[in-house]
C-alpha cells in the first residue's frame, strides 16, 4: 500500500506516484500536517516543528513543549488555545465545548469509506488506501475517527469524519467539516465561482488577506450562489503551469469553504456543513458521518487540477456511456405543449436523426403557467386525450427515446397531495406558509414522503415507458422545519433533507438502472459532485444564447468534465438576452458536451435542416471516442472573453478545437492558438492539410480572423500516422 510510517518520529507519508499528503503524530499526542504535495520520497528528513513560548499563546510545557495556537492541526476546534476556525465544535452535556481530542491509534485498507447513506465517491474498479486516524475524549466517550482515502492513480484525496458517542451522556455537534488544512504560508490565490439564475458558475481570483474569506450556501442546495468549492494558487499560477490545490464538498446542501490568514500568516483550509444552519443530537451509542471533501492537487495550473477532478467526476457518474441527442420542448412551446405538438416533435426529430424527445413543463393536470399545480402529476387529458403512453411507443417504434419533466421535490397548495397532507411539506409551526415561485418544498427527510414519490414515479415510468427524467428544483428552502423531529432536532433537518434527497435517487437509479436522469435546478443551481452520483447529466443553465453559455459552460468545465454537460441549441434571437447568432455557431458550441435542441423544429429552413443533420452525423461520428476525452482550456477568461477548449482523446490519436471569435474587427489580422496537449511526435489532418504536434503545441493553429460577430469553429484533428 502507498503509505509509509516512522513510528520514531511519528510521520506518515500517505503518497502515490502523483502526491504525498504527510502527518505526523506529535508526541502521540496531536496529529498534525506537515506536508501537502508533489510526491516526497523521503519525509523523515522534514525540519522538526518550532518550540517554545509567544505572545498571547497558551503555555507549552516540559512534556509537550508545542503551543497549539499555532500548531499545524489537522482537525481543531476552540477552548483548548487554538483560535482559529475550528474543524469541529461539540458540547457536552453541560453546553460547554469539548478540547482538541488526542490521538489513540489508526488503521489502514485498500477499502473507501463510501458511506451507505452518501454518494459512491470510489467505483468498486478504483485503487484507493484509506488511512483513519482514531482520536478520542476520555471524560465524555467521543471517539473521532479522521478518514483520509488515497486514490492510487490519481492526485486526489477523500476527506471525511466519522463522530461517535460512547459516552453515556448526549453530545451536540455544532460544527463539523470534513476537511481541515493547514498551510505553512499564505502566497496563494482564492480561487471560487458564483453566479445566479442564468449566469452561472463565475471564477474569482483573490489574494489571501489576513482573517477570513468566506464561501457559503444558507438555501438548501448547493447554488448557484456559491459552489462548495475553494482553490489555493499560487500567484502567477496560469492555466498551463503552476502550483494549484482545491476541494470540493460531495454535497448539496448546504456548506461552508472557508481559508484564514492568521497572526503569523500561517494559512487554514476548512470545508463542511454550513455551521449556523447546522446542529445534530449525539446521542450515547450512535454515530455521525460527515460528508466527504476531496483535496487535489497539481502542479501544471489550472487545467491540471481540472484533469484531476474531471476524473474524479467521470468515475462517480452512473454511466459514461454517450447520452442520445435529445429534443425538449420548453423552449418551443412552454406550458402549451400538447399531444399534437408532441406527435409533431416526434416525426421532425426522426427526419433530423434526433435520438430523444422530452415533454417538459406543462404535460400534466392544472398547470398553465408558473403558478400552475404541483405535486400530483396526473396527465392532462385536455391537452393529451389518449394519455403520454401513445407518444412513447410512437418514439419507441421510430427508434427514438422518449422522456418527460418532472420536479418531484416541489408541491402546490392547490394539490390534492397538499390538501391530504399539508404536514409532508417543510414548514413552521403556527406560521403561515412561505411559497417562492408559487411553491412549497416537500419534506424529504421523512420516509413517508419519500415512499410516495418513489411511488408515482415508478408509476410515471413504467406506464408511460420513460426512458429519461428531467429532474428539476426551482426554488431553495424555507421554513425548514416539521413536527415529526424533537424541538432539540430541527437543527438536523437540512441535513437530513440531502440525506434524504440521496435516498430517493439512490432508489430511482437501483429500480430503473438504465434510466438517464437530467440535474436541472432552473438550470445549473445545483451541479455538485453529490448530485453527479445519481445523475448522467446537467442542464447548465436555462441561457442558452452561445456566447454567454461558452462563459457559464468554461466556469463549470474547471471541477465538472464536459461528459455531464447538456448543451443545446435554441433559437436565434435568444429568447433570454435577444442576442442573434447564426445556426452554425449555436451548434458548434452545443456540440461539446451532450448536444441537444431547445426550439421549433419546424421552424428550420430547408438548408438550415441539412446543416443540422450534418452536425448530428458528425457528433454521432465523434461520440465514442470523445467519452472519456481530455478537457483543456486554452485561453485565460482574465484577459479575454472569447473561449477555446480542446478535448484530446485518451491516447491522445483525436481531438476538437472549439473556440469562438467574439465580436468582428475591421482589422483582419489572423492569430495563432498554441494547442500545448496533443502529442507532440504524431501529425495530424486538420482540413487536408498535415500538422505536427510539437508545432501545433508550441506554435499554435492559425485562426482566420472573424468574418462576423460571435462566430465560432469546431475543428477535427485526427492523428495520421
């Protein structure tokens, strides 16, 4: 197994050919971080911690002659004479805080943690070393066990906290990351996105300061605010080079990232629950877990790390197999959908060689707009007479999939599911209801709804044939309570919300296997690495017009790997911003990713019919070799608001260059596009003409200056020798 132990000096050296993450057990005492990077072959040679007394520091002792205040801990809390954010704060049964607990023993396993009730973070065909550290508190019985799973192939670490009470008094946990970090200086850069509705996942770069930065989520789910995310660069750290770290919570709900400079610019890295909406009851006997976080590292900038969770990623989905080329009908006939335009839909997709077709909103009883019923999904008979099945098997006869809207999460007052059980939905006691977008959330803690749903939606499944689900949230939590919890649990209860959200999906996917499940919280507000578990693929976000879905699509690609993005083509003046752009473009960009159509079919043009052809037989060409691709970004979104992407095959034999051009000049002046990843001693066919891939890398391909506004090219390389 990849870890070394020095049971002289206590250092362990948990390494793989990528990276080495070394501890040492401080006087058996104190676990703490000694080191964090490219793979260190000899840790027993690092310099020995600095001794000995400073101002406003807790007194060191003969026995232990360390000051905790500003130890490098790997897991700490407040109260003991360290003031930094705390790992963990936990109280006894008296409300005081318990200390920094002290180390007892620790195990080793070739086996992940891969908690039951959480997201499969290791598929069963991933090497992995899993090193857990056992602390404990003597007075009150908490044992604290620190889990650290090492993937063998890759420079990625699982980091999680498993707490258990074997005490006979209850304890309350207050706060509790899943990851703490601490770095021996602070030159580093923030890295972390936000963005709202429509105009997701924006990166930030900004300098450490002394004290602490802050991302967080109080809504529930995981964004579109903020992603539970934090990255630590070094400056002058570029896309193509430098010294990068991240981690990612495997969560969605709510979190907190946090990074602290303290007095001595020393640098502290936390990632878990978001502590004010959080609290759970220990009691004697039981156990909680904590989510996991990952810790990645590179050295080669920011496409490197990207790299590392891009294979994180692709490992956890249910399947990588290429997603059919899908047809929704939201754009083209929002709440007015109807058997008719369906039927419609179904023939145009055939012609088009079209592999889905999806009903969304608007399919079932009382729903004409936003305010529209919820809850019951029962089919609209009005607007579907002989019922959804007739246009499943119409699909299914021409080879086509079919698939449906849904958002199970959500009910409507005005719902025969709300008038029967008004208590299933989160809420206040004595308090009138707050709806956001006409809606309540159901209450997915509790078995019983979960039950339910699990329920109507095989029902939904089974007779109608679905092969797909579009699986949408459009509003956060509010009133996040019950009466099913004791007054001293509601603290549990957006914890136990995502618990049960996984349940649930963890159900879905065990009944119906080869179903294909589409994330969608109004677009992208919920893409996490919990939710990539249970889902094949993410709606990015409801703006669609090319230019600006290349910036949220460039955002994502640094943690998520394109094989989970939906990307479709509307139409054209875009229905959000009313940016025109022509079909060519629409196309090129939708093409990366799992391309699909957001529009009118009917509304092509005779040639405009055969450019879309054309596109879907060379997506359908490519699709199997570009699963597992590589993807690049080539141009740095600080300095210019065009984007270039190449995704290069896992032997490096193919790849795509896609780049757009922005707006048009009046100076035609062609540039080179250094490609930096294909394989430098192959050559390669770009249009007839041959390549090699050194120039190719160090050169550059030379992009024809733009002929109009936003135009995009979508370029083949293939190897040819």
């Amino acid at each position: 197994m990849p870890i070394k132990v020095d049971k002289k000096t206590g250092l362990i050296n948990l390494y793989n050919d990528q990276i080495s993450y070394v501890i040492q057990i401080l006087d058996q005492r104190y676990p703490v971080q000694r080191y964090f990077g490219a793979t260190l072959a000899d840790a027993t040679t690092l310099p020995p911690l600095p001794t000995g007394n400073h101002a406003f520091a807790v007194d060191p002792s003969s026995a232990f002659p360390y000051s905790v205040t500003s130890l490098p801990l790997e897991y700490s809390t407040i109260g003991s004479g360290d003031y930094r954010q705390p790992g963990y704060l936990i109280e006894n049964n008296v409300g005081q805080l318990l200390p920094i607990l002290t180390y007892t023993d620790m195990t080793i396993s070739d086996h992940p943690i891969n908690p039951d009730q959480f997201p499969q973070t290791v598929a069963p065909t991933t090497a992995v070393t899993t090193l857990t550290l056992h602390l404990a508190d003597t007075v009150s019985g908490l044992k604290l066990a620190l889990n650290y799973t090492l993937f063998d192939q890759s420079a990625l670490i699982l980091r999680s906290t498993t707490l258990t009470n074997s005490g006979t008094q209850p304890l309350t946990i207050q706060t509790a990351n899943s990851l703490q970090l601490d770095l021996p200086d602070d030159q580093y850069e923030a890295l972390t996105f936000s963005g709202t509705h429509a105009h997701e996942a924006n990166p930030t770069l900004a300098p450490l300061r002394p004290g602490i930065q802050c991302q967080r989520s109080l809504r529930g789910t995981s964004g579109p605010q903020q992603q539970p995310f934090m990255g630590l660069a070094r400056p002058q750290t570029t896309e193509f080079s430098g010294d990068v770290l991240g981690t990612a919570l495997v969560w969605s709900g709510n979190f907190q990232a946090a990074v602290e400079v303290d007095q001595y610019a020393h640098t502290r890295l936390t990632i878990g629950l978001e502590p004010t909406t959080f609290q759970w009851q220990l009691t004697p006997g039981t156990s909680f877990q904590s989510p996991e976080a990952t810790l990645a590292w590179s050295d080669a900038g920011f496409n490197g790390l990207s790299q590392v969770f891009h294979d994180f990623g692709n490992q956890i989905q249910p399947s990588l197999v290429p997603a059919p080329i899908a047809v929704n009908t939201w754009e083209s006939s929002l709440f007015n959908v109807t058997a008719t335009t369906v039927s419609q839909t179904i023939q145009q997709a055939d012609d088009l060689g079209i592999q889905l077709v999806v009903v969304d909103d608007g399919w079932f009883v009382n729903r004409h707009g936003e305010n529209g019923q919820l809850g019951d999904w029962q089919v609209d008979s009005v607007k579907f007479p002989k019922g959804l099945r007739p246009l499943a098997d119409l699909a299914h006869q021409k080879g086509l999939k079919f698939g449906l809207w849904l958002e199970p999460e959500m009910v409507t007052t005005n719902s025969q599911l709300y008038q029967a059980h008004p208590d299933w939905a989160l809420h206040y006691q004595q308090r009138s209801p707050i709806t956001a977008r006409h809606q309540l959330v159901l209450d997915l803690s509790r078995a019983t709804v979960r039950q339910h749903l699990l329920a109507t939606i095989t029902k939904l499944i089974e007779n109608n044939h679905l092969d797909y689900l579009k699986w949408d949230m459009n509003r956060h939590l509010t009133q996040v309570g019950n009466e099913a919890l004791p007054s001293n649990q509601q603290g549990e209860l957006y914890y136990r919300y995502v618990l049960g959200l996984y349940a649930l999906l963890a159900q879905l996917r065990a009944r119906f296997p080869k179903l294909i499940i589409e994330n969608c919280s109004a677009g992208g507000g919920r893409l996490d690495f919990g939710m990539l578990a249970y889902t094949n693929q993410t709606w990015l976000s409801d703006l669609t017009d090319p230019v600006d879905r290349a910036v949220i699509e460039n955002g994502f690609s640094y943690l998520f790997p394109p094989t989970c993005f939906s990307t479709h083509v509307s139409a054209s003046p875009n229905g959000q911003n009313g940016r025109v752009t022509d079909l060519q473009t629409r196309l090129n960009l939708a093409s990366i990713g799992n391309l699909g159509f957001e529009m009118a079919l009917n509304c092509l043009t005779g040639p405009e019919r055969q450019q879309v052809r054309t596109q879907i037989e060379q997506v359908k060409l490519w699709q199997p070799s570009f699963t597992q691709a590589r993807f690049y970004r080539l141009r740095d979104w600080r300095k210019t608001p065009c984007q270039a992407w190449l995704l290069v095959t896992p032997q490096r034999e193919q790849a795509l260059l896609f780049y757009t051009s922005g707006l048009s000049s009046a100076v035609k002046v062609p540039t080179p596009l250094p490609l930096h990843y294909l394989e430098p001693q192959c050559h390669y066919l770009i249009n007839a003409q041959q390549f090699s891939g050194q120039t190719l890398n160090q050169v550059g391909l030379t992009l024809p200056p733009a002929t109009h506004d936003f135009a995009s090219q979508l370029i083949w390389l293939k190897a040819c020798d």
